[in-house]
C-alpha cells in the first residue's frame, strides 16, 4: 500500500499530515489527513474519524474546528477523508451542483450508472481507509466517528451499521432524515435508484428505528441554522430516539448557526465524550 | 460613520462579525471583523489588534487562529483588519506579486505615486481604525497589538512608536528588520522610495534601537519555518534587545513552520500574556 506524502506540520506537539493513495474502492486518488497527537510517538491511539459537509475536502475541519488542542490532550488521533472520489475520470452533476456529485459523496455505495464506478464512500469509510490507518499509522483500532452535516449523516448511519466497529459516534447538525429532504433526495435517487426502499439503509432514522443502538450518540444542532428546517430536521430523529432505550444526548445550541465557528465552539465536548469510550 | 455589517456568526458564547466602511485614510472601501466575547454584553472590554500577513485578508485569522475559546474565557475582543487598500481603484504589484500591493501593504503610509493615495495602513490601524471601534462597540481605550509575518512586523512597529496607545505587544513570526530581507526591500524601496534613510521608522530592529521599549513583548518563532534566515531574521532582533533592559521574550519553537497551525499552537499564551496587561 503506497502513500504520497503531501505535507506534514507540527502543531500541538504532534504531527498534521496529508496523504494520496490510490483507493481500491473509489477507483481513483483520494486524499486524506491525519492529526497524530504526541502521545503517538510513544504509544497506539484511538482514531476519530471526521466525515465533512458538502463541498468541503480534508482541510477544512482540520484547519477551522480548532480540535488539535483537545486532541493532543486526550491523545487521540483524527483522521478526515476527503468528501467524494476525485479527479477529470469522476463524473459530476450535471450543473455542478455543490449538494450533488464532488464533493457530495454522501458515504454510501452508489449502484446507478455513471456514479457507480467511482462514489464508493461508505465501503471506503468503513473498510479501506481503516485498514490502511491501522497498518500505516501508530493507532490502536478503537475508533470513533463524528461529521457535520452531510458528514454528519455519514457518521450517524456508518455508526449505526457498524456498531461492532466503532466505540462512539457524534454529530454536528447531521442530515438525520436524508429521504425526506430535498439533498438527502436528490443524492439518494441519483446515487441509488428512484426505488426509495432502498435509499432507507442511509437513512439514520429509519437504521435507528430498525436497529437501535448500543452505541452511546452525542449531537449538537445550532438553532440559528438556516438548513435546520428544511433539510437537517433534527426533530425527526429525536422523535424515533425517544421510542427506544439508549445513550442518546441531542442538544439544540442557542444562537448557533452551520458553520465552524459553532463546531470550534463545541468540538472540544466532543472529543471528551469520544475519550471516555475510546 | 456608517458600518454595513456583512455578517454576524455565534462563536464560543461571543459574536464574530465581519463589517464593511468606507475609510477617510485609505480612501477606499475596507473590510474589518470583530470578535466580542461574551463578556461584552454586560461591559467594556480591552481589544487585541491582529494583523495579518501577506496575502491574507480579515478571514485568515479569525476562522483558523483557534482563538475564541480563550479571548472568551479572559474577555478580550480582537479586531483583524485587512492587510492592504482593496478595489478596482487600489494599484497593484505590477505582476500581481503576492509580496507587494494587494494583500501586503506592510503597515505603513505610501509616500510615492501611486501608491500613497490608498496605501495609509499604518494611519488606518493606529487612528482611524481604533476610533471607529472605541465609537461603536462596547470596548474600553486599553489595547493590544499582535501579529503575524508581515503583521508581525506590522505590530512590533506600531507598538513600538506608539507606547502611549497599547498595554502589550507580540508577534508570531515577525519580519523583525525589513530594512535588511527582500519582502522589507521590495516594499519599502517602492512604497517610501529609494532612501534606505526613510525606510528606518518602519524596521522594528531600528526603532528598539533607538526608541527601546516600555512595554512588554513576546514573540514565537518556529525553527522549521521556511522564511526563516532570509525574510524573519529573529536573530537581528534578539541581538538589538540584548543591549536594552527590555521586558522582552523571544522563543524559538522547535519543528514549527510558518502556518497558522503554528499560530493556533501557541495562540492562547498570547491571549494569557495580553490579558496580564490589558
């Protein structure tokens, strides 16, 4: 498994670094960072894996959220893989919409022509780039997962069908009811077929409603959030959370709104609560 | 004076905001944010200057800086201007150099055609500016001034020929004696003309020279930054403090380079060291 070194910086008294690699599942080069803290230089971490919005790639969190701080605290390691298979062979929308196509992987397997070939995300997610970290990288394979919106959907339903893989999931303002809004709708057809059947296996309420969870859940939804409504529809969730037995906290922050400015406001509550399970 | 706010964002308990004036200095229309801690709701608090390097703008810091949570916590509001004049009016390097015009005014005022009609940034931080903020916004006269490469060099110098005006002063990286690096040459040859002898009062190095300082500094340097040796020269500046009794700390940091995750790794010190004298 070969990688291509993109940058490494200090910080925190660890390491940020940027990876290529050839991905087996996406079928083209996908970029990753990795924040490893300093205990890492002595000794296997836990791993936090970051799942972005829609348009971001593997910097933003790691440049906006502030979470290094925290992190070299408690020692554990953040991973953020980029949104979507890249490069001139991915196909796009067709308008090169921002909530469709790059950028836009939604973590799942697609199954439609022509996007089925390259957006691969979930299996990406939750199998090849875990292998590649545990073999490559100091860490240990407890793990976490977190994300932001429709990153937070990907955490949220990779979570919930991985229970025997992951130690916590969080969420900053996930899309919790993606075949009832219009971006869980428009991605979900596209990706997977006009059958909404099967666009209900992504879908953190309808995995919730059918499987429970053992997993303790932790999630933050400003109040300010002008998609909060219309696409994010947290109330959905806490609807089907309230139906069943589970460590579930879902907290509407006052004033906030969907940007990282309110994840760096929180993201520290999130890595303490990750700690305490990893 | 009328402000047109661009935008207002909950971080931290506090707001940050982004406001667009049209400036009597600068005589074009310039951008400026603000982030007030919680704390402002209630009284006046002191306010931290930031200035930004070359080719940044007022976003750089405030959204990568990882700042808020502490200037929280101590109740300081911070102001990150722009960096240079901006619009359709406002000359540029004549290849659109990231080193000059555009992005890099250096902090001082132009006296050559065509650049001394907008290019007033060492008026518009030390007058206009400040006034406008102590107008408009629940602050106090007490302040502070910091930076970063260019902005570096930018608060050393403003802090040292105004020691009536700050309590503190630091920088992160600063070009310490521009009189002797390219960045500083290119700069002031073409903004003050080619009389090395008017370049002096924008060179930290000789103004602690001549002025020596009643206010405490701290600075941080990384080792691995790669500007180190020809445009930061920290060494210059340690060899003029020497000969001063200066309430003066200059730290070199190990492994660190010249990005803002060296910024965010040692950016709560700063915030501690102001706030002792704020």
């Amino acid at each position: 498994m070969s990688f291509n070194k993109i940058s490494e910086t200090k910080v925190f008294g660890g390491l940020h670094q940027r990876f290529t690699h050839q991905s087996t599942t996406t079928q083209c080069e996908m970029t990753f960072a990795i924040f490893l803290p300093p205990q890492a230089t002595q000794q296997s971490v836990p791993v936090l894996y970051w799942l972005s919005g829609l348009t971001c790639t593997d910097e933003n969190f790691m440049q906006k959220a502030g979470a290094f701080r925290k992190a070299a605290e408690l020692g554990i390691a953040i991973v953020a893989p980029d949104t979507s298979p890249r490069g001139d062979a991915v196909p796009d929308d067709n308008d090169n919409a921002y909530d469709f196509g790059l950028g836009a992987g939604f973590y799942l397997n697609a199954t439609q022509t022509p996007w089925k070939t390259h957006y691969q995300m979930y299996s990406y997610v939750v199998d090849e780039l875990p292998d590649l970290i545990e073999a490559q990288f100091p860490v240990t394979n407890r793990k976490a997962i977190s994300g932001h919106s429709m990153g937070g959907h990907g955490a949220l339903t990779i979570g919930l069908k991985n229970q025997d893989k992951y130690q916590s999931i969080s969420a900053f303002s996930p899309i919790t009811n993606p075949t009832e809004c219009p971006w869980g709708i428009k991605a979900l057809s596209n990706y997977l077929g006009n059958d909404p059947a099967l666009w209900q296996k992504y879908d953190a309420c309808k995995l919730l409603a059918k499987h429970g969870c053992q997993l303790p859940i932790l999630i933050d939804q400003g109040e300010a959030d002008g998609f909060l409504e219309e696409q994010l529809k947290p109330n959905h969730l806490i609807d089907v959370a309230a139906q069943q037995q589970l460590d579930f906290e879902l907290r509407m922050q006052a004033g906030y709104d969907h940007s990282y400015f309110f994840i760096s406001s929180f993201i520290d509550d999130h890595l303490a609560f990750h700690a305490k399970h990893l």
